[in-house]
C-alpha cells in the first residue's frame, strides 16, 4: 500500500506517549455486549480526573484493543441505563458504538493499516479507549489516490479531512443541505480544489442566484443573457417550442407545421436554389439537426403555405405559429438566439466561449440564470448540458466536463410531470453515460427529496450537510450503503459547514468540517454587502430596475426587429449589434466544429 510518510509524519503525540506509558490512562471502558455490527460499552461518564465526559461523545471514533488488532467503533448512542444522575457517587454510563473496521499494525515501524471489515469481534471485557491520531489518520487514508484536503474532522481538528478527487469527480457528487448551511460555499471550496488538482477540467456552472463568478474571481468567466450567444438553430424543436410557447401547453399542429418547414429552411440556406424540394436520405435534414438557418425563410414558408391554402381552417395553426415566432425575435430578453450575426464562422467560437477552450487560465463558466424567465432557463439548460455532454463525447477525452447544477430539484424533480423533459433527459443522460466520456455532473440541493432519485443513486460521494426534514433524511440514509448508516442520525443537529462525506470519494464515512472561506468568497456575500445600506429605501434605483423589468438596457438598441420578418432582412442580422468579443483562437487538435456535422450530433429525439 502506498504511505504518505509527510501525512503520518506526526508520529505519536506526546499525550498518546504518556498513555503508552500508563496504559491504564486510556482506558475509558469495557465491551458488555456485542453483536455482528455493534457493541455496548460499560463506562463511567466522570473519570478520575474528570475528563473522560467528553470523550463519550456521539459522532467521535474511539478503539476497542484486541490486542493484534484495534476494532474501531463510531459513537452512535450514549446514556445512563436509568436516566438519573448522581451528583456524588460516579455515574455508569453505556455507549453504543458502531463496528467500522479494524486497525492492524504494520511492520516494525511502519504505519497502521485500516480495513473495513471485521475479522476478530470484541470480546466481553475487551477495553475500549481513545482513537490514536494515527489510527484515525488511517481510517481516512486514500491509499494513495490523488486526494485534495478540504477540511479537517469534526473530531479531531489536527487531522485533515480530504477526497479522492478523481472518484468524485468522474463517478459523479451530491452536495445536500437545507437552505443557509453553506452549500455553495463548500461547492465554492470545492471547485476551486479541483481545479488545483486537474488543472485540464472544464467546469459549467448553473447558477440560479447569480453568487458564484464573484466567488471564484480568479478562476471563472460569467454568462448572462447579456453575454451569451446561442443560435437558435442550436435548439433541438422541442427546446425551440419551449421558447416559442413560453412553457405553456404546446399545441401538436404548430408543432408538426414547424417540424415540416424547420429542415426546409436549413435545406434553403445550405442550397438557396434548391427551393423547398428536401432531399430523402443518409445526409437529410431534420428540425434537430445543428444546422443554420434564416428566420425569413421560415416565416417565408409560413406565408406561402398560408397563400396555398385554400380552406380558411387551416389558416389559424399557420396564422399563430407565425405571430409566435415573430413574437419571440421581437423579445428582448430572447435576444441571446436571434442575435447571432452570421452563423457559421461564429459558432466554433461560441462553444469554445462557453466551455472554455482554451481557458486561459479560467476554466469555470458561470452560467447567471437569475431573472430569466424560466423557460428560457430551461431551453438554455438543456442545450448547453446536451452540448457538453456532446463535447466530451466527441473530444474522445481530450475535453473533461463538470456540469455543476445548483438546486438541481429544479431541473431533475422526483416528480415526472414537473421540470422540462429535455433538460431532465440531458442532465440525466450525463449522470448515466456521462463518465465514460469524461463529462460529470455535481448536483446540489436542498430538497433530496424533490430530486429524482435515479439522479441522486448516480452520485457516488454524497456530501451531506445538515438536513432537517425527515423525509431528506431518510433519502440520504437509505442511499448509504455501508453500515454506517447510524452516523446518519446526527444529520439534523449538525453545525455550519459540517457535513458527512460518503461514498466513492472517500475511504470511511467521514465527518468534516469544511475550510472557513474568507467572507469576501463567500457566494453571495457582495450583494449581502451591497444590500447593507441607509434603510429607508432612499438608495434604490427604481428607474434601473424598471429598465431591467422591462429588459431593455438602451431604449435605442430595441428598435429594428419588425424589419426581420419583411423577408428582405437575414434573420441572423438583426437590427442592431452588440459588440462580440474576439474568440482566443481554438488549439488545432480539438475539434469543436462536430456541432456542425448532421451525421453526428443531430440525432433525431429518440436517440
Ligand atoms: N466554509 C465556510 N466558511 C465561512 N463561512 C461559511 C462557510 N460555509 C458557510 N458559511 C456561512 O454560511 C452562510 C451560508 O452559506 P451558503 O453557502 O450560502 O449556504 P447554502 O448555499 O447552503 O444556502 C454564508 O454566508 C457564510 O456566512
Ligand atoms: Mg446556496
């Protein structure tokens, strides 16, 4: 086994060498029963000198000598079998402790090793004591995994707590924990370890309280509506709906019509004197297929099969598809997919812009979805957890992706009938199939509970926070495979930045606390700072938030779309332009411009 001789270099404490010496000093008790998976232990809650009480605590390890080897049992119950105290006499106290696995010393010198598993049970009598440091240190050892330290354990603050990074990351994490107990924060913590680690991971963030760009400033770009630029031809036909009928129920005629004419109008800008004839075959065109196409030459189909038809109950399907339409170029806050300028020379770069390639240093996106409405969010979500997916997929492992979902409930709900099918499909097609590709997801909640469980059981290391309600503690508990499950009890009570980390990423259970992060990283701790102000309301600046409300930064810039749709303007040219900033060049063995390949990445839905 590998042996980080630096981290056990602590050698035995000073306090653990006077123990060695008095041997009885450690002894805090006597297993009086023992079961396969637990034990009781007789003690008495004041020592001698008084200070045993707090040593006989819920949630600590202690060690049971057997003499070759030392069981280690987690504290899950403590109490006086009659519940009275005495304040004269010594009160007897029993504690239930938890079979973790065992400690054996290694040769002469070496360091102990710890296996889970028990191969010799406690004996009635056996003494239990104190954990050595280095027997803790070797419960937690990641036997030479590549681990990053992101706090120390509750129990013993000298001794840093850390992960397996790669485990983590590539078989997929949860952070849960209700509202205030520092999520985001540890996800903060957390990503910018691992970006020290794995230098090369790309990571997008889906950021609904636009808090995390200002708390990773060195390490992240952010993207808003403002700043993205995302095609419309990029949007599958049912995100494009989604846009189009704003969430609400979806009528299947518009839907069919769009079917029809979407792939005519790509079949046009491909070929513009093809007219509409649609080629039938390996290379043909659907509606989902990533391929441009110009706004006028779809409404220009919506009016001339309006023109063609002669029976007037027809028309209304055709009539509202195109007030829709024009309606969304029109829409400022839609601004982000019709502003494309000329599309094909640009997209390479709009990919590379959001999944930062090359980073330059900056490999998180910041994705800020504050004030969006949600079925933009939701459009925009699924195409760009499908796009890197698809990156991963077609770098073939030159890309590593995190996509990182904060209040992920929202996107991948228990409950089927909420959320938005494309984005549960795409986030969920990551957590299956997405490891394979190097492409990971990060789920953050505070509702286990409302969140689909398959998602939940693809994520491997669990950090959970303190949740209060029971049924998120049930879920939590029940994903725990191993016997540690009663570790899980403390769930309710745990303090500010404690959390139990479980699963892949580390070696045991473990209770940590994450690193203090100082205020000014915290997500979300500028605009706390910024809100702190005179108080009588004076300092709002009513007129910027009217603007906002109305999304429209400078009332010049939103004139020029009705000219879209006379037919004479390009739809990808619309009437004013904001300035793009030039794209870092993309290194030469990547290719980013899969996207426009038909045969490999427009699949039709039911791939
Ligand atoms: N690691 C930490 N270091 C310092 N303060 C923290 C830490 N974690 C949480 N906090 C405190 O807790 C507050 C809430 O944290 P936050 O991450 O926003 O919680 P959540 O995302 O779970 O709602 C923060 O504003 C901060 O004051
Ligand atoms: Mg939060």
């Amino acid at each position: 086994m590998f042996v980080d001789r630096e981290k056990f270099g602590g050698e035995i404490t000073s306090q653990e060498r006077r123990e060695e010496a008095q041997p009885d000093a450690r002894v805090l008790g006597h297993v009086v029963h023992c079961d396969g998976a637990r034990a009781t232990i007789a003690a008495f809650a004041d020592g001698d000198e008084g200070t045993l009480a707090g040593l006989w605590t819920v949630g600590r390890m202690i060690s049971i000598n057997l003499g070759v080897t030392r069981t280690v049992g987690l504290v899950y119950a403590i109490g006086r079998p009659d519940r009275v105290w005495d304040e004269n006499g010594r009160n007897p106290i029993e504690v239930s402790v938890e079979l973790v696995g065992e400690v054996r010393d290694g040769a002469a010198g070496a360091v102990p090793v710890f296996d889970r598993g028990i191969t010799v049970y406690p004996h009635i009598g056996a003494i239990a004591h104190r954990i050595r440091t280095r027997d803790l240190q070797a419960v937690y050892d990641l036997a030479g995994r590549q681990s990053v330290t992101i706090g120390s354990l509750s129990q013993d603050e000298s001794i840093s707590a850390c992960i397996a990074i790669e485990d983590t990351l590539a078989r997929h994490f949860a952070v849960v924990g209700t509202t205030g107990v520092g999520k985001s924060t540890a996800v903060s913590l957390l990503l910018r370890k691992t970006i020290e680690a794995q230098p090369d991971l790309r990571v997008l963030i889906l950021d609904p309280h636009n808090e995390f760009s200002a708390a990773l400033p060195d390490h992240s770009v952010k993207v808003d509506t403002a700043t993205l630029d995302l095609p419309f031809w990029l949007f599958r036909l049912e995100e494009f709906a989604e846009v189009l009928f704003r969430g609400r129920e979806i009528e299947p005629d518009e839907i069919d019509v769009l079917r029809d004419i979407i792939p005519q109008a790509k079949n046009l800008y491909r070929n513009p004197h093809s007219g509409t004839f649609l080629r039938r075959g390996a290379d043909s065109l659907t509606a989902d297929t990533p391929v441009p196409y110009r706004m006028a030459d779809l409404i220009k189909q919506l009016d001339e099969r309006m023109g063609l038809l002669e029976s007037k109950n027809d028309r209304p399907v055709y009539r509202s598809l195109k007030t829709r339409i024009e309606s969304a170029i029109a829409d400022p806050r839609y601004r982000f997919m019709f502003n494309s300028r000329l599309i094909e020379d640009t997209i390479h770069q709009t990919i590379g812009n959001i999944f930062r390639i090359p980073h330059g240093g900056r490999p998180i996106t910041c994705f800020e979805m504050a004030g969006l409405p949600s079925e933009v969010v939701n459009s925009v979500c699924s195409v760009l957890a499908r796009l890197a997916f698809d990156l991963a997929l077609w770098s073939e492992g030159k890309l590593r992706l995190l996509v990182l979902c904060e209040e992920a409930h929202r996107y991948m709900p228990a409950d089927a009938r909420l959320g938005f099918a494309p984005t549960r499909h795409a986030l969920s097609r990551i957590a299956k199939e997405g490891r394979k590709y190097g492409c990971y997801l990060g789920v953050v909640t505070q509702r286990p509970g409302e969140l689909d469980p398959t998602i939940l059981s693809q994520c491997s290391t669990v950090f959970a926070m303190r949740l209060a309600n029971d049924q998120d503690q049930k879920i939590i508990r029940s994903a725990i495979a191993d016997s540690s499950a009663s570790t899980l009890s403390f769930l309710s009570s745990m303090g500010q930045r404690e959390a139990i980390a479980f699963g892949e990423g580390v070696a045991t259970t473990m209770r940590l606390k994450f690193e203090k992060i100082p205020t000014s990283l915290i997500p979300g701790s500028s605009k706390r700072q910024a809100a702190q102000t005179s108080g009588d309301g004076s300092d709002v600046d009513l007129a910027g938030i009217v603007e906002r409300l109305r999304n429209v930064p400078r009332p010049q810039q939103a004139v020029g779309f009705a000219e879209v749709t006379d037919g004479q303007r390009q739809a990808g040219d619309p009437g004013y332009r904001r300035p793009v900033e030039p794209a870092a060049p993309i290194p030469e063995d990547l290719d980013v411009s899969f996207g426009l390949k038909p045969t490999t990445f427009g699949r039709s839905r039911s791939d």
